[in-house]
C-alpha cells in the first residue's frame, strides 16, 4: 500500500516555498508521491483575487512535469461549485481503496481555521493531516513541539488530543493523528510574487522558470 500525500490550495501563482515544503514532507514520511490539488473556488478566499482555473492548473502542470514523486490534480476543478476538503478526501479514499493510505499536508495557519471548514470534524475521522510549521528556536515548547498548535486542538477541537513526541503526532481514541513536521522557512509568498509582478519586478528564483515564462506570456496579475 502506498503512502500518498494530498497537498491542496489556491497556488495562485505555485512557487518553490510549495515544491520545497512538499518535498521534505515527502521524504519524511516516505511518500510515494504528493497530490498537488488546484482549488476551483475555495470557501476562504475573494474569487476575484485568483486567477481562472485553467491558467493555476497550468502553472502545477510546468512546476511539477518531469520531477519524479510529484503529481497534479482535476478534481477540484472539475467538480461544480465551491472546493471542499471532505469531498476531496472521500474521492481519493474511494479511488484508492486497499491501494494507497493518504496523508493532507497543509500549512499551519490554514490548519488553525479548521474548524470553519465544511464538515471538519468529519474530515479529521477520515485523514490524518500533516501541519508543516516552520522552526522557531525561540519558542519555548510547554505540552509539544508548538503550544499554539495544541492549545488550538485541545480548545477548539477536542480535548481528548493527547502529544506523542516519539511519533511528533497529536493522537485521539477517534479522530486521525495530527503529524507536525518542521520545514524549511522559505519567505515565499504567492501575494508578495503576485505584487511583484505588478509592480513590472522579476519573479525569478521565486518560481520555476516555465512558470515564470508562462506568467509572462499570459500576462497574469497585471
């Protein structure tokens, strides 16, 4: 059975800060490859911020082509109506039945609004979620590796979340562990390139080039 990640979101535009994140996930937990899945019109965000959804889709398709472990997505795109996590999460559980076990790699600030997802609860009884967090030598750890990430399991979701440090999961007698995986703080952002972009600046090293190019070509976020 293979060990596969679902990595969701708006990538309006993808950059290396998702291609360098994703990997290291994948690595750590010795995926078989991550999912990279473009949002059609996801609940959380302001439609008309984000490019159209046949321009973000091409943009996955030049970043991850050719990088072995890396895969691209429809789904959400070809589903009607708003993008919802659970709904994704059932699709693939039910494609890969007895084949693939599936991991949700997020970012932490998306992880700490869980709880104003569509059927939250439900999702997190369905598929243990991988929270990237950046190190911060500073901080001080109380009840696990990030008090803020505990304090919102423990207040917000159940109390019953319990810290497993020789797994670095959050464990519950019924909802999937929660794994907190530190990665690589890259101070990439897709609004900081979008703007850049606007403001005529180089994207370059921020973004693979065919992407860069195919921003260019389109002449998206003018």
């Amino acid at each position: 059975m293979n060990n596969i990640g679902l990595y969701g979101g708006t990538f309006n535009p993808i950059h290396y800060g998702h291609l360098r994140t994703a990997w290291e996930v994948k690595e750590a937990f010795n995926l078989a490859s991550v999912v990279f899945i473009p949002a059609a019109i996801p609940p959380h965000k302001n439609p008309g911020q984000i490019e159209n959804t046949h321009d973000r889709m091409e943009m996955i398709r030049l970043a991850v082509e050719n990088r072995r472990g890396f895969e691209l997505s429809h789904v959400e795109l070809q589903r009607a109506g708003l993008s919802f996590t659970v709904d994704t999460v059932k699709y693939f559980q039910t494609i890969g039945a007895g084949k693939a076990k599936y991991y949700f790699i997020i970012g932490s600030d998306a992880f700490l609004e869980i709880n104003t997802w569509k059927s939250f609860r439900e999702l997190l009884s369905l598929i243990s979620f991988i929270v990237m967090m950046r190190p911060d030598p500073d901080l001080k750890a109380i009840e696990g590796p990030f008090p803020m990430l505990h304090d919102f399991l423990c207040r917000k979701i159940s109390k019953d979340f319990v810290f497993q440090s020789d797994q670095a999961c959050y464990c519950h007698p019924d909802l999937m562990p929660v794994y907190v995986q530190k990665v690589t703080p890259l101070s990439i952002s897709s609004t900081k390139i979008r703007e850049m972009i606007r403001e005529g600046r180089s994207a370059r090293f921020l973004i693979p080039d065919a992407v860069e190019n195919y921003i260019h070509t389109k002449g998206l976020y003018q």
